[in-house]
C-alpha cells in the first residue's frame, strides 16, 4: 500500500477532484432538473487522509500507477 508523500501515511485510494459539465433542463419557473453528465476534468488529487494536494499528472493512469 503506497504512503502519501506529504502525511506519510498509508493510504488505498485518492481523492479527486474535477471540473464537470453538465447538461440541466429550465422549466421558467427557477427549477433546474439534471439530465447528464457531459464530461469531466481532472483538476487534481488530493491524499483521503490530509487532503494535500499531491504532485501527480491528473489522469487515471498516474493514479493507478502510484496507488499498486
């Protein structure tokens, strides 16, 4: 189990966070429903135990390579 570089602590899994476009329906009377999700970005990753942001590319594949 890879340890966080800024807590030292072991750790499983990462918190991520990102940027996400959605597609919302306006009825004209203020409500917005939600009917998808469009796409995300990767902004960063962040340790689940001191939630530093961690020095890693944002994709999928930097994680899974320091998390096995």
């Amino acid at each position: 189990m890879p340890a966080c570089p800024k807590c030292n602590q072991q750790i499983d899994h990462l918190n991520v966070m990102v940027t996400e476009r959605n597609l919302y329906t306006y009825d004209g009377t203020g409500d917005y429903e939600r009917r998808d999700s469009i796409e995300f970005d990767i902004d960063y990753w962040k340790c689940p135990l001191c939630h530093a942001q961690l020095d890693l590319f944002p994709n999928s594949d930097t994680a899974d390579e320091f998390l096995s």
